[in-house]
C-alpha cells in the first residue's frame, strides 16, 4: 500500500502522454499488428502497472478479512482498506472521510441512494427530475422507484448541441419534486453541466441532488463542498483503477439518517433474533466481505491521478479535443453528436451511409479501439433519432498520434462504405 | 485474425446499400420483431406461407451491414422452401456462421458470405438476428431478442 | 485466462497440503517471526499465485469493459467473464449457466433473493424460516423484509451440539411459511446441515428454499442438484479467489420470473423515459459495470479448486479436524463449542479465564492467525450464552503443524492467564 | 513488533483476574453504557459526581483483559478529580495509547501500563472502551459504541 500522495498540483505544466502510456502495459501490445490507439477510456479507462500492482500485492503480502481479526494481517488489510476513504474525500474534497462509502460503482450508489435516501421520502405524485443525457444508471432505479410508489419522472430536455437549460430546470421543480439526479459530464455527448448552477437551483427549491459524477472524476478536478450537492459518485474502473469498486460520497448528516441499503455481516451493531441496530455511516452501507483488494487498488489508481495532476489531465484532454475536432470536422459526411460549449474529451460521431457498428469492427483492424452503440443512453439516441453513435473518448494516455489513428480509421470505412 | 475485407465482402456491401426484399409482405401469415439490444439493431420479418412453403418473406428495420445483408440476403434464399427446409437451413447457417472452419454447403449459395463473422464474435448476433426473429415468426412468438 | 481444467476427481489420493501451502506467496512470509500458521479461512481463504497473476493479468494483456464494445480487447474481456458461469456451474454441478448469477458475495446474494424473489410474494403474517446457526448475512436481510412487510421469522433452534433436528424443521414449517433459508455448514459450530433432507421438507409443503454455500463450496463437492434447492450461493474469497466476488445460483424458471435488484446499465433490454424492458437472467440482476477481473479470477480459484480435487480437501480437513480434537480435548479448561456429528473444518473454543480476544492477540506473536469474536453470528453466542469464542478453521494448505502451532498458543495463553 | 508481554504486563494481568469497582455506584448521577460490536465487549459506568467532583465511580459488564482492566484503572484513577480534570487525563491517556514514542505524564501513575496497546491497533478500542463511555456518562449520552 502506498502512503497518501505527497503531491500538490501546482505548476501548469502539461503532461507527457507519451511517457504516461508507458505506464500502463496494455497499451504497449500491438493490436492487429499496429500500435495501440486506445479510445474508449469513456466505457472503462485502463490501468496503469503500479495499480495491478497494488492488488496483487495486497494478496501476497497482507491478505485477510477486515474488521474482525486480532492478528496481524487482517489489522494490516483493514488499516490499508480503511485507509482509501481519506483518498477519496481528498480527490473530491469531501468534508470528512466517514462521508465515503465504498460501492460496487456509479450504479450501485444510485440505487444505494435511490433505496435508502429517496424512496422512504416519497409518495405516490411526487417527482424525480433528471436529465435526457442521463446514463442508464440514472435513469433506470428511479423508473423502478417511481413505478413502486406512483411516483414521476420529469426530465429536462437538451437541445441539439446536447446542452440542458438551466431556466428551463428550476422551471420543472414544482412543489412535489423530492429529488434530482444529474450526470456531470455526458458519456455520450461530452457536456459539462453546470453542477453547480443547477445544485443551487434545486436547494433553492429545498430539492436534495445527486451528482454522477462517472465521466467527470477521471478528467477535471472536482470540489463536492464548491458544487454543493448532497450525493456524488464515481466507479474506479473509469480511474484507472480496478473494476468492481467505486464511491459515494454524502453529506454526513444525511448519511446518519439513512437506513441501510443492503444488510448481512458488518453493517450491524448487534443482532439478535428479535431485533437488530445498525452501525454508522459508512460501515452501515457495505454489508458483507467487501471487495477489499479493489479499494487498495482504488486508492493507488486515485494516487495515480492526483500526481499527475487532474488539472493537467483536463488540460492535456482539452487539447485533445480541440484537435480531434479540427481533424474530423474536416471528414466530409461525418457529424458529431454534442456541440456543448462545455465540453469533456468524448466525441460522438456518424458518418453517412456507414452503420457505427460497422466502424466499429473496421476500426478495430486498424488497432483503434472506440465504443459503437447507444451507450447506455438510449434517450439520447432517440432524442437524435439514431440507434448508435461511434465514440471516441480520451484518457491521460492518449496522444494526437491516437486522434491520426482514428482518422485514418475513419478513412478506411469511408473506403469500403463511402 | 483474418483481414476486415473477408467480412465486408463486395456481397454485403452490396446487399447493404441496396437491401432486397426491404418491404411489407400483404398478406402475411407470420411476422415478428426482432432487436439487438447490445447495438440497437432491429428488424421485422414477415412471411406468408402455403401449402406448407414459403411463398414470401421480406424485412423491415436498421441495422449494421452485417445485419442488413444477412436479413436481405436471407429473403432471398428462403422463397419456396418448406418450413422444414427453411429450419435446416437456419440451422446449417447458424453452424457456418458460429464453428471455425466448417465449409458451407453447396446449396447455400450467397448466404455463405457471412461465413466471415465467425472470426468476429460480437456481430455473430448481427448476422443471426433476422434469421432468428424469422424462427420467432413461423413459430408464433410475436418479438425476440438475440441477447 | 485458463482454459476450464481437464481434471477429474476420480482418485482418492490424500492431497499434500506441504506442497499446495507453496501455491499461496502470503503463507511463505513468517508472522512475528514465526512460521505462519494461518487458520482463518472460513473468515478469507488466501489466494494462491495463479489466481493473483489471472487478475492480474486481465488487466495488462485483455482488459476492457464487456458486452457492448465490438473491438477484440472487449471482446476477449467478454469471453473470459462469460467463461466463468460455466466453471460455476460444473463447480456446483447446476444445471445450466444461465442461471449463474455473478455478485459481490454471498450477503449479496441473499440481498437478491430476498428482494427479488420472496419480497413480492410476501404478506403481512407470512413466515420465512431459518436456523438458530445462520451468519447474519442470512438473517438480518429477512429482518429487514420482515419488517417492512409484516412478515415473521421463524427460527429452527439449534441444540447444545449445535445441531438442529430435521423433524422440528418440518414442525416449523406452517401454512404461512413462504421462504425457508438455512446454512449449508455453518461458519461458528461447523455443523453440516443434512441440506437435502431439509429442501425435500420444504418442498413437501410447497415452501422454496435457498442454500448459503459460503462454507461449504470451498470445502466438499457440492451439487446442487442432487441437494434440490432453489437458490444456492457462496463467495470467491473463501474459494481461493479474490474479494468482492461470488455467485448466485438459482432455477431459470424462478429467476426468469423475478423483477431485477439493481438497476442501471446492462440489466436492460430498451430504455426509453417512458418505460424500460429488462433483459434476460442472468444479465437482468448484474446492473452496472461488474467486476469484471475479480470474476475472471474467480474462475482461476475454481480451477485451482477443482484440480486439488473438493473431495480430497474434504478428506483432508476431516484429517487435521480429527487430528485438532484429539489435541484440544486434552487441554484442561478449553471447551469446544459446536459437537455436532457431521462436522466441517471449523473448530470454535473457549477458555477458562482467557477471553477470545485476548487470546487471538498472544497467538498471533505466536504467528497463529485465528479469529475471536461473535463470527458475525451472535445468535449462536447468545444460545451458547457467550460473547465470542475463538475459533481455528481449515483449508486445502493447513497441515497438522498448524495444528500443533495452535496448541503451543493455547499453552502460551494459559501460561498468561492459568 | 514488541513482545507480548509488554500488552499483558502484571498489572494488566491482575486487574483482569481482580477488577476494581466492579459494582454498582449508589446513588449515582451520571451512567452510561458503552459496547463494542466489533468484539462484544459491553460496560457500563455509573458515576457520582459532587461539587463538581468525581466522588464515586464504577463499571461492571464482560470484555477481554484489556479493557477489564482499563476499566478497573481507571476508577482508580480518576476519583476525586473534577470533571476538567478528568476530560483531560482522558485525552492524554487516549494520545498516550495511540501515539508511539509518547511517553506518560508522571501524574498518570498505573494506567501507563496500557500504553503498549498501541503496538496492537485492534485493541485500541478495547482500552478506550471504558473512557468513552465514561465520558458520554459525564455528557448525558446513553449509550456509546467504539465501531
Ligand atoms: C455461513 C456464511 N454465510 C454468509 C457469509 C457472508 O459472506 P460474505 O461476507 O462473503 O458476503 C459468510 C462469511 O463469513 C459465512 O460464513
Ligand atoms: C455518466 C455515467 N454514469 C454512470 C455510469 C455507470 O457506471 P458503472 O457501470 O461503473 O456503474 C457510467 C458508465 O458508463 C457513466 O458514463
């Protein structure tokens, strides 16, 4: 396990792609014959060496179950489990690290949140606001939870840029909104949304938020007490961290009064047949053996970022972006989806007569590796009346040398389908 | 891996640009809706048979390439089989289609230039999806999904 | 990743715990300089090479997100995950692999059934069953469910073996039972619960029954098929796998029928914001990104398991528990909690003036690693009239040595506290 | 890592086999509950305060030696301190068990023996059981759990 980062992110220096590549291994093998261009860091991000690493150290060296064990082994696991919370509320400063509650991912806190937070508050009539650029994942536990109590869901729309107006949200809050859940950054079209604006908004109307926060963790510097909101998340496989594992933070109060989500082992204080109490946040919310190794490795994917520097990251991938743009704007018969003004490192795309899927495998033989689909987020497909878009999405590891790929990729299906 | 031109033969993209059979059968005995939800595909499939044959069958819907083709290309092989006939020969495509190194049988005709996908085992669903919702059909479930 | 292992249990050759002791790296690192003798594996077993090197090497030669990605990394990734319902179905010897559920664990597993399967067919009055022997993970989710909808819960006492009688089991079951679930071995006593006599009671009076299996897949041949259950589950970090993973096995026709748990992406079939379509089982309860390299290490650790041979580590721990009862029998002041005729490899102690806790801490400076306290099972504390025990438990790498370590510490508590 | 001896000195050992004030404070003003569900250790304090002044405390309840025996310590110690006297011998015992290198202050006579639980993480809990649950007695709290 490594100690808590002693780095501060000072300097404006951009990063060295090129040599942060070399990190992760994966990325050195060639892909059907040539170098790697990995573009869908979106979908799951890869993982750097020391973050392998750090897991499978964790099962040579110090493996146990947390807890409950006197001896050595399992005091070392649960120190090092224990340990990552005060990581987590650093990357996203959180107040306090018994604020961090450890979760399979950005979609098991949202249920989590959606269980345990907001079904015992609402009744049937009450609305739920999103957004039309919602993930699945925020679309989908409050659809079960709305058709459980007779609850709705009101959504904001987007326009064709793919941006929400934030007017246009305070407009939908009425009396019986409980709740809002909004994605920071759209894994499809890009847009950064105005979280702050719109957590202010929603207080204003003593509307609690949820922030998720799957596309914005891994790219931008993220300050949850500057947003405002009451719960945000993210997965560690977007992190460069493992799959399996990820975070919710929420305010502590809130936490307290919450009842649990899930329950067996370790969410307790004392069971007996007749009645059981249960711990305190955050143990009241991870029942059972929890996925120990992968918070290690979380927190050493977290200690990756923060040295190189989020800033950076957002920087580095902004650049990026800029020059992607300039490159396929020039493709004659491509069209990208999401003109945000505010804008993430991911460009959806069509191009004429050639089916996203298609692109997809052709690329793929030209070792680019980019997302074909609707990605979770069949409503903005419908929204722009397409089944699929191809994506594109960029990592701290990507280079311009990944953007030629993709064009020449691009070019290759215009060969065939053009 | 085989090059992406062994999938993307001239056939396909042929039948892909220019899809035969894309239209409504009238009357029909059979129909069904089929759909990918990994890629978003979907496809309807209507059939009239007689006297135990296929009279006609024709698709509608979006999908990929390989998905387009091989519901066309289907349409096209099916006309004036028996029902009988036509399950073997979804099965014989189904075998082709999926296990390395089977060769296709010399009645398959253009159908055989799917044979490609075997070496892409994501769009293997892609090249089944109309033959499965076909089955669906003539067997009276009304939607399938290939997931 | 592996392919699934050739190996047949067709020998009953004894396994030689000295050389598999060398598969596990953890084990070769002496304890306060002491030899580790490492008898906690009913808490977490270790983790042997192989398996830590399969995670690893998910993540450095084929990781990507599964399902949705058309390129071959995704692909590869896809295939491997898949793989492994089949390795879980042959391990358990279920039917078909679609009905191989991937969760976190074992109280994840409950969770699911719980929520998915008995919540909508319960009403106020209805009854589920269990036993006086169950972890809590087996008994405060149908507290909680209880709760919520007026439901009781019905408990099979144990007697002063630690055993439960089959026949009050049946007497407990009355017109109202909707759900019976019980330990398979339980965690604490060792007891093996005769688990086919006990489903075919259940089924007699038409009541379906889940088996916990987090004690017994890791340490016999289990078939759930000739068991007749309807639900079986255990975790992958008791089977020589990794943390934060496990399985669910349940009947197709039941599981077909049961709405989803989580929600989110990958669990549905069509979205749109008017409505949603859920996949098929076993897609439908594995909302979100899984953990994708801890179930393909899952895999390994049941290859690992399966080529040792379950049958051979079953002879193996009956071994060494014959051995560790006639060794702690002789101990003046030590009392064994749990005497039940058909026992597992778990042995649970206490001792005259010497608190577990206590305990737990001299024999780790002994380099002996055993657990102390309730075993997340305070129901059984509570019948035995005790706050904790100590308790020592087997796997595949213990050795008669370990045992004779442990009676050293014994000996070293007693010197302290005679 | 020091050897066990130095957790399970004499002093320790003896005020586990015989604590001190193990029993009831009657009257009392303050009590309190405390438990600790990571080991089931359970205590209860009752204390007497007079004048501002800690004139009797007690505790009974089951745990492990150390937190016997901190228990029983610490009635001994803390009788006829002042509440602010008491808070802040609590805080230096609770800097003193785990900060390494600490030494104790002279005035905290037998409750130094505890001072080598800080080698043993697990244990802080079981020493600091009996503190912390005075200390929510003294605050009006009911019940207190170290999770
Ligand atoms: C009998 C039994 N059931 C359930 C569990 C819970 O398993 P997990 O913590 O992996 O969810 C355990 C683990 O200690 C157990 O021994
Ligand atoms: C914006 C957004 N929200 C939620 C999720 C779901 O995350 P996970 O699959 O890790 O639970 C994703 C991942 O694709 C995402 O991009």
């Amino acid at each position: 396990m490594s100690a808590v980062s002693p780095f501060q992110e000072t300097t404006d220096k951009p990063l060295d792609a090129e040599a942060l590549k070399r990190d992760f291994p994966i990325l050195q093998q060639p892909m059907s014959g040539k170098p790697l261009a990995f573009l869908d860091s979106a979908a799951s991000a890869q993982t750097p060496e020391r973050v392998i690493e750090a897991e499978a150290r964790v099962y040579r060296e110090y493996y146990a179950n947390i807890h409950r064990g006197v001896y050595k082994l399992s005091q070392q696991a649960t120190q090092a489990y224990e340990g990552v919370r005060a990581k987590v509320r650093d990357l996203i400063n959180a107040p306090d690290e018994r604020e961090i509650v450890y979760v399979r991912g950005t979609t098991e806190a949202i249920n989590l949140v959606a269980h345990s937070f907001v079904r015992p508050r609402l009744q049937a009539g009450d609305e739920i606001l999103i957004t039309e650029m919602e993930h699945h994942s925020n679309i989908v536990p409050w659809q079960v939870l709305a058709e459980e109590t007779g609850a709705h869901l009101v959504v904001v729309p987007i326009d064709d840029n793919g941006e929400i107006d934030p007017a246009d949200f305070s407009a939908r809050i009425s009396e019986r909104t409980k709740f809002a859940s909004v994605v920071h950054v759209s894994n499809v079209l890009g847009t950064i949304n105005p979280v702050e604006d719109l957590t202010r908004r929603a207080h204003e109307r003593g509307v609690p938020i949820l922030v998720d926060g799957a596309q914005a963790v891994p790219h931008r510097p993220v300050d949850v007490q500057a947003i405002g909101c009451d719960f945000y998340c993210f997965s560690a496989h977007k992190v460069y961290g493992p799959s399996g594992i990820g975070a919710l933070w929420g305010r502590y109060e809130l936490l307290a009064d919450m009842p649990p989500y899930q329950s067996g082992g370790d969410m307790i204080r004392y069971v007996t047949l007749a009645k059981t109490e249960y711990a305190k946040p955050p143990q009241r919310f991870e029942a059972g053996t929890p996925n120990i190794a992968g918070v290690i490795a979380m927190g050493e994917g977290i200690d990756y970022l923060r040295e190189v520097g989020p800033a950076a990251v957002a920087r580095h991938e902004q650049a990026l972006l800029a020059y992607a743009n300039e490159r396929l704007s020039q493709i004659e018969g491509l069209r990208i989806i999401g003109n945000a003004e505010n804008k993430a490192g991911v460009i959806s795309f069509v191009i004429d007569g050639a089916h996203p899927h298609d692109m997809g495998t052709i690329m793929d033989q030209e070792g680019v590796a980019i997302r074909a689909g609707h990605h979770c987020a069949q409503p903005v497909m419908d929204h722009f009346g397409l089944a699929a878009t191809a994506r594109a999405s960029f990592g701290l590891y990507n280079t311009e040398a990944d953007v030629d790929a993709l064009v020449r990729g691009i070019d290759k299906v215009k060969e065939l389908f053009g | 891996m085989s090059d992406v031109s062994d999938l993307y033969q001239e056939v396909i993209l042929d039948h892909n640009k220019q899809p035969r059979n894309k239209r409504d059968v009238e009357p029909h005995s059979h129909e069904a809706d089929g759909y990918n939800p990994l890629c978003g595909d979907k496809v309807t499939i209507q059939v009239r048979v007689q006297d135990g044959v296929i009279d006609d069958v024709a698709f509608k819907g979006d999908g990929c390439a390989i998905s387009t083709a091989s519901a066309s290309i289907m349409t096209e092989s099916l006309r004036g089989l028996t029902l009988e006939q036509a399950r073997d020969f979804f099965h014989r495509f189904h075998h082709l289609v999926t296990t390395d190194d089977v060769q296709p049988d010399s009645d398959m005709g253009k159908v055989a230039v799917l044979a490609g996908v075997r070496d892409y085992p994501m769009r293997v669903k892609c090249a089944t999806l109309a033959w499965h919702t076909l089955e669906a059909a003539l067997e009276g479930q009304e939607e399938i999904s290939t997931e």
